[in-house]
C-alpha cells in the first residue's frame, strides 16, 4: 500500500512536543476538514490514537472549503487540508497558493453524489433545470464540475440555461426544504438525510457516465509546509495509512464515526451510500479531474498532476 500523508504549512511558532515526536518535529497540528464521509479516517486515525502513537497532537476544524481557510494555511495557523480535487487544481492554477496533494481520501461511488429534489417539485429531469437555481457547496468546485456534462447531454447550456448557488454544507437540507433553490448537489450521508427527513429524490446521480469513479476529495498541503517539515510529514503520513486502509476495508467503522462529527444520525449513517477509500494517491487518477477541468473551462490550461504528487524524494 502507498504511504498517505496528512500534514500542512509552515509558520507556526510554540509548539509543544507530544510523546514520541523528536526534538526537530512539529507535534501539535489543526487539519481542516469537511464535516463528510470524506473525513471518515482522520477521525478514526484520532479515536483509536493512531496520532498519538507518531508523536502528533491532532485537532480539527470543520471547514466549508479550502479557499476559506486559504490565509490560514499560507500563516500556518492550519496545517492541512481536505478539499475537492477540484478546488485544490483551482487555487494552484490561479497561484494564491501552491500546494502539493498528500494522500487520496475519497472516490465517487454510485448513489453518493448527486443532484436532490424536494417532494412534489416540478423537477422530474435534468433538462426541467433550465432556468432553475441549483445549490452547491463552491462555485468552482466538485459539484459544478460533475453536473456540468451530464447538463450538456440534456441539451442545457450550463453557463446560460442554470444558476448556481453557493450554499454551505449544513445549509444543505433547509435551503432546499425552503425552497431558496431549485436542487441541492449534495454528497451522502446528507443524500440520506434528505431522502429520510424530506422525502427528497436524486434527480441525477453525478458519479455515473461521463463521471463514474471520479476522484473527490484529497488532502493537500502548502509546498513550504512539506519542504520544511519532512518528519512531520512522515509521521503524519503512517498514522493516516492505518486509518485509510480500515476505512477501505471496514464499513462499519465509517458507519461508527460519522454520528460524532457530522449531524448524521447514527441509523441514517448505517445505511448510506458510501464512496470508495483508494489507498494509493495516484497522479494518473487525479489527472482525469484536471482535464475534465479543462473541458469544462474552469481551468485555463492543462494542468500536470504528477507535479503536485508529494514524494519523499521531492
């Protein structure tokens, strides 16, 4: 199995050494996170201590995406984050940031990821969305970036004929039971929910045809981060292996842990529909959603991947 990394930027003064950590690595971390399935194994790394055993104190922070914890990460008041493949391509090529991706976290699986509808809308098809408000977590994200080609083979011109919204992740759910918007891209466990609670439906499954299995979420961390801290990163890197692997392996103890950091409750976590945990950051996958990217006219030029791929060799 390929060694995954979790660790972030530089900066930070004051840290205190945790049992374990050498005299010359950074012991006390905050990894940004995104309060879904995604962020099953940093949790399970730090329930069952796997942290404490490198050395490492670990804290998180529930973020809505990485353009909003940016400051944070260049000052090193946070050290990692957990964000969208599309998002993290998104802040390099515009050179706010640079970072380089530390380990894989989630893949697209079928009935994970996908446009909802409130009981009794109007919506019965993609091509009903024209002229309709579609919620997402980030304008130039995941969610834009998988709908917008299925939007395409339903003949909708995704730049004219749909209005995206930015809604936050737990605004999810009562954005579209209000009805602020039309449809809500969401990603389960709140498909779930919204199923349960709303008597919501999946308009269209995002993970399916031209985006099936596509690469989600990953974490990533400045490139001055990872050149000063290669220990840490090491460290780090072990510790989220271990979770990595049982959450690839084991679904019960995704299951387990989503009730204690999202809003999930314990007998919708049960019976979502799961994505896929890879255990190998692999630049090849990756690259599909940097050219899918392209395509899609939310990067201006092709992006090498294998560039941002952090080895221990540089």
């Amino acid at each position: 199995m390929a060694t995954l990394v979790a660790t972030g930027c530089s900066g930070s003064t004051g840290q205190s050494a945790s049992p374990g950590a050498s005299s010359d690595m950074k012991a006390d971390l905050l990894i940004g996170q995104y309060p879904g399935a995604d962020s099953a194994p940093l949790f399970i790394a730090m329930e069952r201590g796997f942290f404490k055993e490198e050395g490492l104190n670990v804290k998180q922070e529930a973020i809505q995406a990485p353009q909003a914890v940016l400051g944070k990460l260049s000052n090193g008041t946070m050290d990692v984050v957990l964000g969208s493949y599309a998002t993290i391509l998104t802040i390099q090529e515009a050179g706010t940031e640079k970072f380089k991706y530390i380990a894989d976290s989630y893949q697209g699986a079928a009935g994970a990821f996908g446009v909802m509808v409130k009981k009794g809308s109007t919506v019965k098809q993609v091509s009903d969305l024209k002229g309709k408000k579609i919620g997402v977590n980030a304008l130039k994200g995941l969610g834009v970036l998988t709908m917008n080609p299925h939007m395409k083979i339903a003949g909708l011109d995704p730049t004219k004929d749909i209005t995206y919204v930015e809604v936050p992740t737990t605004n999810w759910l009562s954005s579209l039971d209000k009805g602020d918007v039309d449809a809500v891209w969401m990603t389960d466990p709140y498909v779930s929910q919204a199923k349960k609670e709303l008597g919501a439906t999946m308009l269209l499954d995002t993970m399916s045809g031209p985006t099936d299995g596509l690469p989600i979420t990953g974490w990533a961390a400045t490139e001055k981060w990872v050149a000063e801290n290669p220990k840490t990163l090491a460290a780090f890197q072990r510790a989220m292996a271990k979770a990595q692997n049982i959450a690839a392996t084991d679904r019960a103890a995704v299951t387990k842990i989503l009730p204690t950091f999202t809003k999930i409750p314990a007998e919708t976590a049960s019976t979502i529909n799961l994505g896929n945990y890879p255990t190998t950051l692999s630049a090849q996958r990756i690259q599909r959603v940097a050219d899918l990217m392209l395509e899609a006219d939310m990067l201006k030029q092709k992006l090498d991947v294998n560039s941002m791929i952090y080895s221990a060799q540089g």
